[in-house]
C-alpha cells in the first residue's frame, strides 16, 4: 500500500479518526452482535481532505430481511463524517463480483473488526486490506520519519 505524503498534523488527525471508528465498531458489535467492519476509501489511503468521509462496510447478519434504508435504524447512531454502507454477508460476498467495489477495495482497506470471517473474501481476490493495528502502526512510524526528517 503507497502512503500520499501528508503535513505532519494530518498523521494525529488519521490516528484520531482511527480511534473513533474503532469506538463505533465497538459500539456496532454492541448493538449488533457479530459484525465485520472494513474502512476503505480516503482514510484508509491516506488521502483524506477537509471534505473527505469516513467509508465503512458494515456487515451484520441483523440486516438480513430488512430494507436497506431501514438498516440505518438498527446502527447505533454514527459520528460525524461516517458513511456506513449496511450489508449482510451474502450481499457483501456478491458485491465481491463487482468491479467497482474490488477497486475501491483494492485501493485501500483496513479491517477493524471481522467476525465473519470475510477478509478471507478479499484475500482469495487479490485484495490485501490490512489490520487497523498494523496501520497505525505504519501511521506513528511515518510520522516519526516526516518529524525526523523536518528536523534536518
């Protein structure tokens, strides 16, 4: 995964939104039960802006049967900037067929919380989404080398 080069504050503003996704898969699995929660999108790249949403696929078995706008009802209520896209599991193994979502999957994902055992779905596609432990680790070792080298 290739990191855009970002000013040195931004790196706490990644964590801080890593963090609060992390909160809110808590707070899913509370609600929800056994949940698989992906960021993909700009905060997983690291290509985020000022106008940039926090891009979740939320899986839950919970959502079987229901409409897909009355799947909002069920999720505890979300922060500010997080757009969460509701899917069972069977739906979420279908979208895999999709060329659309395999490139925005391809592009950047990070697994918070994977009850249902669906990385392996993205494994079996090429698709490498790393765990929110392992990014934010890389997140605290760029910042440490961006703080380094603005210090020579």
């Amino acid at each position: 995964m290739r990191y855009v080069r970002i000013p040195y504050k931004r790196f706490e503003e990644w964590l801080n939104v890593l963090d609060l996704v992390e909160e809110y898969s808590r707070k899913l699995r509370e609600r929800l039960g056994r949940v698989t929660v992906i960021l993909y999108g700009n905060y997983a790249h690291g290509d985020f802006n000022l106008w940039s949403d926090i891009d979740l696929i939320i899986v839950s078995e919970k959502f079987n049967g229901v409409r897909i706008l009355d799947r909002y009802d069920l999720l505890p209520t979300h922060p500010a900037g997080v757009e969460p896209i509701p899917l069972t599991p069977e739906e979420f193994r279908r979208n895999l067929e999709d060329k659309t979502w395999i490139k925005a999957l391809n592009k950047a994902s990070v697994t918070i919380i994977d009850d249902y055992n669906l990385t392996k779905y993205l494994i079996a596609r090429n698709i490498k989404p790393l765990q929110i432990n392992k990014l934010r680790k890389k997140i605290k070792i760029l910042k440490h080398k961006y703080s380094e080298d603005n210090e020579q």
